[in-house]
C-alpha cells in the first residue's frame, strides 16, 4: 500500500520562479493584533483576539505550482488516452449531458493564472500539476469561494466554502452552503452547512442554499432556555419546518423540481451563550471539535463506502433520520466546527491536513485567512470544502 | 478506534476488469485488450481526478481466475499482458473480482476511506461451467456488505445478451460489432470513461454516482431486467 506524505509547503517564503517575479514580502508576521484594518467590528470586550489576515502576494506566481501550463482539452492524437479525452471535451467530466464544453476540440496552451501565495501545504507523494479550472456556465451556480469572518454575537465566527477540483475540471457548480445567525432573543448561535447530492448537479446546490438558510430562519425563533428544556424535539422541529419550507418553495417557485433535486446533507448546531449547546445531522456532514491540536468528531464517522450517505434531506420524516449530540461548553481557545464530508474527510484522513486547520484555526480567522485555509493540496481530494468555525468566546490575550 | 487517522489515507476508487480470457478471446480481441492496457494507465495517470483516486485490479477468468493485478495505484501498476486460454466460468471470475477488491480495500489498513466498487465485466461467450454463477455475483454485489460492488457488464461476439444483463447491477451493454478487435477497443474506452466520469462525480457528500458514457460508439445498453429494478 502506498500512503500519502507531508511533503512541504509552497508561498511567500519560496524563491520565486525565474520569469515569475519576485518574493513578496512576510506581511503576517508584521501585523499585529489590534491594527487598525484588522481590528473586527462591534464592541470589543470581551471579543476575541483580533482576527489572523492572510499574507497577500501581488505577483507571486509561482503560479506553475499547482496548474497545468495547459488546457486539459489538449491532447495529441493516437491512442485509446486521446480518444477518451476527445471524445469527452474535458477528462473531468467526458460525455456528461451538462458538460457545454464537450466540443471535442483541442484548444491551444494557454497561460497559468496569477494566483496568490499561500503556506498551505501539498499532501501526499507525486501530485501532477491540475488543469486548469473550468467555470460552470449554469446561470444558478454558486460561488467558487465564499468566506467570512467576524462576531456573530459575542462570538467569533469564520466561514469558507471552496469549489472542489474536481467541478473546476469539469466545469460544474460547487454544492456546498453554510449560513449563520443569531436566534431571535440573542441567545442562541446557530449554524449550518449543507452539502448538496453529486448525483443532482444542476440543481442541488440550489437544495443545499435553501436549507442552510431555511434552517436557520427556523432556529431564529428558538431560545437558550426551550433548547435546553427538549434539544431533540427543539432540533427535529427545526429539521422539520425547514424541510417543509423547502417543498413549499420549490413548489410555487420550482414546480419543475422534485424534492430529489434538492437532495443535500446537513449539520446544523445551535450554541447557547453559556451551557451546553446541540447538534444534529442528516447524512455525513460532519461536526468536529479542535482544542489545541487535539481533533474530536461529535458524531461517529460512518464505515463502508464515503459515497453512500445513510440519508439526505428533505425527506419524509427529517427528525427520524437525523442524529443529535450535545456539545459540552467549550474550553477557552477551542473551535467547535460544522465541515462538508470534503473537508471532514480531509480532517479524518490526513494528520497533515489536521496539522495545518489546527495552527491555522489556532486564532480567529477573517474572511482572508479562512479562505487561505482550506487552500491546502492532498492528493485524491477534489471535493468541495467547507468548513464553518466558532471559536469560544474567551480566547483573549492578556 | 479513532476515527482519526495517524497515518495519510487519501480516498481511492476500487475498479476491477474482469476480462474473459477463453480462447475464443485469441487474435484481434486479446491483442486489442493487450494494447489497450497500458493506454488505460497512461489515460488514468495524466489526469489527476482520476489518478489520485482510482486504483486498478485486473482479474482474467476462462476455466480457472487469476487475479493478475492487485488492487494498485496505476502510477505503479505494471500492466499485465493477457493470454488466451480454456473455457469461460462466469463463477470464478466473478469471486477471483470480489477478492481482489475486498483484499485490496483491506490492504489499505483500518479507516482508509473508500467509494464504492465497481466491476467492469467483459466476456465474448456464456458461461459453460457447470456451476451457478449467479450465487457468486449475488455476494459480490450485496448491499450490506460494506465491501459489497456494482457490476458494469460488457457483451460482445457469442455473449448471451440476456446473461451479460444478469451479470450487472444495472449498467450493461451489448455491441454487435463485427470486428471483435474493434468491440474490444470500444468497450475499454467506455471503460475509461466511466472510471473517469465516476471519479470525477465524488465531488460530494452522495456523489459518485456510477455513469457510463457511450457518446459515440456503437455499444448499447440493454434495458435492466427485475432483479437490477428490485
């Protein structure tokens, strides 16, 4: 058996590539705490320490790193390779009915983009250089990145979500949500992820936004105090009434859609300011906990093939299938985290990955820093990332 | 057991060509497998999607199965070179494809993370054994086995239509191309198309649903029978 290795990191400390411009300089470890641009908004006791940026990099392409200098159209003629790739436009997705690229020309090279630096390390043993990446021409496509980072009550909160490789091959929508509020009377942090079907491309990704949001538009009326008097009925209701939503949108607005189309996997966790907060899933979503460098999965991770899910919403009896967990209160510093199985399984798999989310993870992120964090590169690992991180509230210096 | 793993485990894609190597498979069908082989690994190996999740096993079956390839990573594989002989047992060749995945996904220790087998069956004939084969794929293909594969079957030359639709789990496919050299050829392209396609579906948390591509070629797919339906 071959297994992956750490095998180093690439970014702003690299020398740059001849023809590729120069080094650019450490902005991290200049930028302090406390400055001006960085401080997070609202009040600031008794906030978290200020946020850590991502270093940027102007003309740091070592951009080769990571890219093909060609189209993945490009082939030559001849052999059994070639006819596949042909035949299907793109390797990422040959012959698929939504693959508007399947034109079976070759293009000719074409430049690697100017991208940005970045400390995130490359896992594994003889990773090739990818294609370059195809947008997704449907017109309800999400975002290939999405990120934030800032309170959220008196709570830190980053977020990022990353197209996976393999819809950049092919040039499909990422599929994955997350959405975030606060309940109504400000006591509760409520957080969600969904993570839409692979096998509805065109439209789950749309399922997986309207739940995420949905789910928390029905949290928004629980309290601290009814959570802890029933979790599991407070949770199933909400599982419930969001799934109902769901049908009633897509009937009035997407009467050609089936509730499969809109099939998606969900965590959804709601954390009081003081006590013991809740969880819940549908499918394999997944809600892990960092103290330190140390990793715990809330629930237990599914044996048997990643590919099949136990169960996926909306469904029938949504409160049936999920799978609820409390959530002791946190220790100052520690991060309770809501990941699609893209990154879950990055996190279960690799004790790299975890090395690098955890020293990353090891302050609060802006929107930057937690986009940079799931820049990583592991060999097998093409699919969508997300990962929703609420740091404790007492993580203070001095 | 933690369900963290201390050593790296990338996810991998366990394929098996199941090839029927009975001596009606000699001349331009064998050689047309033997030229193909290793084209399948270059495809494979140049596009990263694929490559760093599928790993390849190659069993052959006529009166006996060997598995002639292990379940490996095809950056490493030495591409093995067929050779025709005997009958054809459906049997053996399909039990020799279950060891071969179920020792091969085990080989990549406890908590490696892995999608659903497929088994790309491939036979010119009928079976002509006398024992029941259908046992044997009902074991390879149970669902409560967590080991447990889909079957994609190709037909060709003197292949009973009807058993080639009983050996898959819901993807089959029959070509009446005369030149048996070219059916071969087409049907390992559709091969390496639907292992490319597969791969680049697990792309979420239910992706990877098994497709089989069969833009522009003659093959075609017969209508599942009530054992796929149920």
């Amino acid at each position: 058996m071959r297994v992956g290795k750490f095998i180093g990191r690439k970014g702003r400390h690299a020398a740059a590539a001849p023809g590729h411009g120069a080094a650019v300089p450490d902005t991290t470890d200049t930028t302090e705490p406390g400055t001006a641009d960085l401080t997070p908004p609202g009040p600031t006791p008794p906030g978290p320490t200020p946020p850590e940026p991502m270093a940027t990099a102007v003309d740091n392409v070592s951009a080769t790193d990571g890219y093909s200098a060609t189209d993945s159209h490009s082939a030559t003629d001849g052999d059994l390779a070639t006819d596949a790739v042909l035949a299907s436009g793109t390797p990422g997705t040959p012959g698929t009915p939504d693959d508007d690229n399947a034109t079976g020309t070759a293009l000719p090279p074409v430049a690697p983009p100017r991208t940005l630096a970045t400390d995130a390390p490359q896992v594994g043993d003889h990773l090739q250089p990818l294609p370059l990446p195809r947008l997704a021409p449907t017109t309800t496509s999400l975002p290939g990145l999405r990120a934030d980072g800032g309170l959220l009550g008196d709570r830190w909160l980053g977020a990022a979500s990353l197209v996976g490789q393999s819809h950049l091959n092919g040039g499909s929508t990422a599929q994955d949500a997350y959405q975030f509020t606060l309940s109504d009377d400000g006591s509760l942090l409520i957080a969600a992820v969904c993570d839409g079907m692979g096998s509805r491309p065109l439209t789950s990704q749309i399922g997986a936004v309207l739940l995420a949001s949905l789910l928390c538009e029905e949290a928004r009326t629980v309290t601290a105090g009814k959570l802890a008097a029933d979790p599991r009925a407070v949770l199933g209701g909400i599982l419930d009434a969001a799934c109902a939503r769901v049908t009633q949108v897509r009937t009035a607005g997407l009467p050609g859609l089936t509730d499969r189309d809109l099939s998606c996997t969900a965590a959804l966790a709601l954390l009081p300011a003081t006590g013991t907060g809740w969880a819940a899933r549908v499918g394999d979503c997944a809600v892990l906990r960092l103290a330190g460098e140390a990793w715990e999965t809330v629930f237990a991770r599914d044996g048997g093939p990643v590919n099949m899910v136990s169960a996926a919403l909306p469904h029938p009896t949504p409160a049936e299938v999920a799978e609820y967990a409390p959530l002791a209160e946190e220790s100052p510093g520690d991060c309770l985290i809501l990941a699609s199985d893209g990154l879950a399984e990055d996190a279960f798999g690799s004790p790299a990955v975890r090395a690098w989310l955890a020293e990353r993870w090891s302050r609060p992120c802006d929107a930057a820093a937690m986009a940079d964090s799931l820049r990583y590169r592991r060999r097998g690992s093409h699919d969508d990332r997300t990962a929703l991180v609420v740091w404790s509230r007492q993580l203070r210096n001095g | 057991m933690s369900a963290f793993s201390n050593v790296e485990r990338p996810a991998v894609f366990p394929v098996c060509l199941c090839i029927d190597v009975s001596y009606s498979m000699q001349g331009p069908p064998m050689t047309a497998v033997n030229d193909a082989l290793p084209e399948i690994k270059a495809a494979i190996k140049s596009d990263p999607s694929t490559g760093e999740i599928a790993r390849l096993a190659v069993v052959t079956f006529s009166d006996q199965a060997d598995i002639v390839l292990p379940l490996t990573d095809i950056a490493f594989a030495d591409m093995p070179v067929l050779s025709p002989q005997g009958g054809t047992n459906f049997d053996v060749g399909l039990r020799a494809s279950g060891d071969a995945l179920r020792d091969g996904i085990k080989g990549l220790g406890k908590g490696s993370a892995y999608h659903q087998p497929v088994i790309f069956f491939i036979s010119d004939g009928e079976h002509n054994a006398d024992v029941d084969w259908t046992h044997a794929r009902g074991q390879i293909t149970s669902k409560e086995d967590k080991y447990g594969a889909q079957i994609v079957s190709f037909g060709f030359g003197k292949a009973n239509r009807e058993t080639i639709q009983q050996v898959s789990t819901g993807f089959a496919f029959f070509t009446d191309e005369s030149d048996p050299g070219t059916a071969v050829r087409e049907i390992l392209r559709t091969v390496l198309r639907s292992i490319r396609t597969t791969s680049s579906s697990f792309s979420s948390a239910t992706g990877g649903a098994l497709s089989v591509p069969l833009d522009g070629t003659k093959l075609t797919q017969l209508p599942l029978t009530q054992h796929m339906v149920n």
